[in-house]
C-alpha cells in the first residue's frame, strides 16, 4: 500500500496580493528618493571643492581667470551628471547637438522646466557667462564661484543688456532663460524681451534649444525628495541660429523688433513643446 501525504498550502488572505504591490512601489520610490539625496549631497560637496580650485586658479587679469573658472565649472557638471546617470536618476539625449560645437560668440536661450536645466547646458558648454538669480550669488556653496566666472545678476537691469552684449563683443557666449524662473508645469511664462535685445545690440544669432524633462521632476516648487515613479529623460533639442538682423527692416524701431523676436521666440518654444508632447 503506498502512502501519500499532502501538505495544505496555508489560505492567501484576499487582497494579499494587491497589498504587495504598493508595498514594492514605496520601496522603489524610497530608494530612488535616497539616491536622489546622496546626489544633491554630493552636489554640495563637490561646489565646497571646485571653490576651493577656482581659489588656487583665481589668478591672472580678470578675464582670462573668468574663464578659466568657467571650464572647471564645465568638467564639474559634466562629473555631476555623470553621476546621476550611474545612480540611475536621469538619461540625457541631445538632438541637433552639434549646433552648440566650436567656438566663437553665441546667444543660447532655453526654456526653464527644471532645477537643472543650467547644469545640462553647462555641461554641453564649455564657456558660457550665464546670468543667475540673487539667490545664487549669496548662497555661501556657490557665490564665490558665481563671482569667479563672472556671472551676471539678473536684476542689473538695462545695465545687464549692455553687459551680455559687452561679453559677446569679446568673442564670448552668454545662457540666459528668458521666462526668468522656472516654467509652470507643462507650459510657458510669457518670455521677457531681454534676449532680444541683447541679440539686437550685439548682432549674435540666438540659439534657441527647448527642454523637455518626463516623467516630470524637479519642478518650481517641487521637493527634491518628490521622485518620479520611473526614471526621468531630459531631451534638449538644439534648434537653427535666428539671424536678428531680419527684424531690424528700415521700417522698424528697436523696441518694436524686440517684441516681434520675442514673440517669435515664444511661439518657436510653444510649437517645440507641442510637437514633442504629442510625441510622447
């Protein structure tokens, strides 16, 4: 006569499973918030130590140690986000890249969705004088660096036009994000008019290259801790260099071309950012 045993499996309370879900997905997302923060801390970190090399560089005439400060800070941001692909926090694609390649003065405008939108670029960018908030040339990581590149403060005004077409009128490249601040999620602010006018001043093309960031992270006024389910993709589209010139028609008066590139300029990003939304 064979025997058999058999052993119950014990009863799965109803809902047991759909419990387990939920419980991996705050798993998952309390490791991407820690990782998250380990990369912030090495952010700060690491603006201790390039302060601390652009300190020992800090020599020479002025123009030249702005520059020289700017390269670090170049290489610092291309290591950061180095990082940040290792810690499987972000995937960057560029297209049309290329346009940003050699040297010689340009007029980069970009629209501002992210908290590290700047870090992209200046990462891409070898030399760049940006202009920064306030806040940034007081904050006690960053404003020695801020005054060693020779960044410029974006409340100067008038003054500030002259300054950016200054830098260009030496061969230089100037960042700037006409909304001013951060975009609205899934929009625009209405564009101010000062790329224009620096690329009316100066006679430099404006390089226009439009950011889209999803799943969405890192918004104005949105905690660093608040990650995305899955891991976000920045996509930076380079677009053709704008002439200036051609709105400056016999006709037309500066502060009449400066609202008609403005208003191109806007209409050139809510075309970009609709293409790239019904693409996604």
């Amino acid at each position: 006569m064979t025997v058999t045993s058999q052993v119950a499996a014990p009863p799965v309370a109803p809902g047991a499973a759909s419990r387990r879900v939920p419980s991996r997905r705050r798993l998952a997302h309390g490791w991407r918030a820690l990782r998250t923060g380990v990369a912030f801390a090495s952010f700060g970190v690491g603006a201790i130590v390039v302060a601390a090399i652009t300190a020992v560089s800090a020599r020479g005439v002025p123009a030249r140690r702005e520059l020289r400060t700017q390269r670090i800070v170049h290489h610092a941001f291309r290591l950061w986000l180095w990082w940040m692909v290792c810690l499987r926090l972000c995937r960057v694609s560029w297209i049309d890249g290329e346009r940003l390649a050699g040297s010689g003065p340009r007029l980069v405008v970009a629209n501002h969705p992210t908290l590290i939108d700047v870090i992209l670029l200046l990462a891409r960018l070898s030399q760049a004088d940006c202009i920064v908030k306030t806040a940034a040339r007081r904050n006690p990581f960053m404003r020695r660096i801020v005054a060693r590149a020779g960044y410029l403060a974006n409340d100067d005004g008038d003054a500030l036009v002259e300054s950016c077409a200054d830098r260009i009128a030496q061969g230089r490249s100037v960042l700037l994000f006409p909304e001013g601040t951060r975009s609205p999620r899934g929009g625009l602010h209405r564009f101010q008019r000062g790329a224009a006018h620096i690329a009316l001043k100066s006679g430099c093309p404006i390089v226009p290259v439009v950011i889209t960031c999803r799943p969405p992270t890192l918004l104005k006024g949105q905690s660093w801790h608040d990650v995305p389910d899955g891991r976000p993709q920045w996509v930076l589209r380079v677009g053709a260099p704008i002439d200036p010139a051609r709105y400056l028609d016999a006709g037309s008066t500066l502060p009449v071309a400066a609202r008609r590139l403005t208003a191109d300029l806007q209409a050139l990003y809510e075309q970009g950012l609709g293409a790239d939304e019904e693409h996604s």
